[in-house]
C-alpha cells in the first residue's frame, strides 16, 4: 500500500513569474476581445493583486473577465470617458468596459487635480465589476 501524499502523480505544478503571469493574462485577454489597453490594465490587476496575496481578485478573478468578454456582458474594446470634470472632481463613463482601464484614462489627471488642490475625487460608472484598481 502506498501511503497518500500531498500531490498524485496526475496533477503537475509550474510557478509563474509575476512578469510571465502579467504576459500570460494580457494574451488572453486579447485572445477573448479585449483592446490592448484593457489587456494591460487586467493584466496588471490581476499581478497587483496576486503579489499582494489578495487571490480572490486575482488569477482567479480573471476568467470571469474572460467569460464577460467572450459573452458580451463585457466591452472590451470600450473607451471611457470623462463626464464630470471639476477642480477637483473626475466624472468617467466606463461604457460598459473594466473600471481598471476608465482609471487608467484618467490617472495622471486624477493625479494632477489632487497636487493642484490637494484632493482628488474619482467616480466611475458602468464599468464590469471591478475586481483590483
């Protein structure tokens, strides 16, 4: 009798790099229809959120994007817009696409407006569920 242990001799493991997961995410979702800027915007939250250990918005999180996006509950060719703009106030319309890449658009000048008036405040809508900024 062979005593049980912690893996079978079916299940196989490979360790990914934080880098080779960021290239591994932005693949697929391009591969699903995401536009290279929300590639690049999923592909970092998702290694954000997996470096800071927070697993349940990340890899794991990701292939719900992935079935949004290959359902249509998600544009990801969607490009966010500034609705609202005041002093010290941003506005954004995702258009129905990830609040990540409507951030995104807008963190420079999110940041700008908080140095000029040493706050900022940011509002998104219609975004998919957001999982990590």
């Amino acid at each position: 009798m062979v005593p049980p242990s912690s893996t079978s001799a079916t299940e196989s493991f490979h360790r990914l790099t934080l880098e080779q997961l960021e290239t591994l995410c932005e693949a697929a979702v391009l591969r699903d229809g995401g536009s290279e800027a929300t590639a690049r915007a999923l592909a970092r939250a998702t290694v954000a959120a997996e470096a800071r250990r927070n697993t349940a918005v990340g890899a794991a999180h990701l292939l719900d994007y992935l079935d949004a996006l290959r359902h249509g509950r998600l544009d990801g060719a969607a490009e966010p817009r500034i609705t609202v703009a005041r002093a010290a106030t941003l506005t954004v319309d995702a258009a129905n696409g990830t609040a990540q890449r409507a951030f995104d658009s807008v963190a420079e000048d999110l940041v700008r407006r908080a140095r000029d008036c040493g706050v900022a405040v940011l509002s998104i809508h219609r975004s998919f569920p957001a999982g990590e900024p």
